[in-house]
C-alpha cells in the first residue's frame, strides 16, 4: 500500500498544515495516515466516458474547491460539506483491516528507526 502522508509535507514546508492543506486522491486508504477530514476522495477517472465533465470550470468540482478555498478552515468545510467518497475511519465496513495496515506501519517505522539509530 502507498500512504500520502501530510505531515511529511507539514514538517519540510512551513505555513502548510491540515488547516490550510488537502489531499485529493481517487482512493481514500492513501489517506490514512492523515488526521481525519484533509482529504477529498471522487471517483476514478474512467477514460471511456465521453460525458465525463468532472474538471470542467464550471463544473460541481471547481465550484466545491472554490467554496473551500474560500473558507477559513479546510477540516471544518470537509466535514461539514463532504464530497465524492467518504475518509476511511472506524465507520467503514473494513476498518477492522485498515486499522490493522496503520498499527503495523508503525509498527515498522518504529523498529526502522530503532534499527538505525542504533547502529
């Protein structure tokens, strides 16, 4: 599995924080390790649909990013106004495996860095 975790992010830019920063990706476990409504999840591009407008400007997309933009904290309006797929927490039918994934990529990060801080 492959995580976009913010707090990398976070920690080398300064001015960026879950307050002002969002992840937008197709697949909602990328966003696991993140704090809970920094993410916004539609569906996968399917390149056979003639019809697909998701991007246009004018569309229900840039209208929601715009409105989010415009808002004083990016947590707050996600939460309030949810779009496109749903954040995977203790809600979803199969968090008994998500939660799993997230305790042993701790798991490993943590014998990673005791293993090489103590060369």
């Amino acid at each position: 599995m492959f995580f976009k975790d913010l707090s990398k992010l976070f920690k080398y830019f300064k001015g960026f924080s879950a307050s002002n920063t969002i992840l937008i990706d197709d697949e909602p476990y990328k966003a696991l390790l993140n704090t809970d409504n920094t993410g916004v999840f539609p569906m996968s591009y399917d390149p056979t649909d003639k019809n697909d407008d998701f991007l246009d400007p004018e569309g229900e997309f840039c209208s929601y990013l715009d409105d989010l933009a415009s808002s004083s904290d990016v947590q707050d309006y996600i939460k309030e106004h949810s779009f496109g797929q749903p954040m995977i927490d203790s809600s979803h039918p199969d968090w008994s495996f998500y939660s799993k994934v997230i305790k042993d990529y701790y798991l490993a990060y943590v014998c990673y860095l005791f293993f090489f801080c103590h060369l």
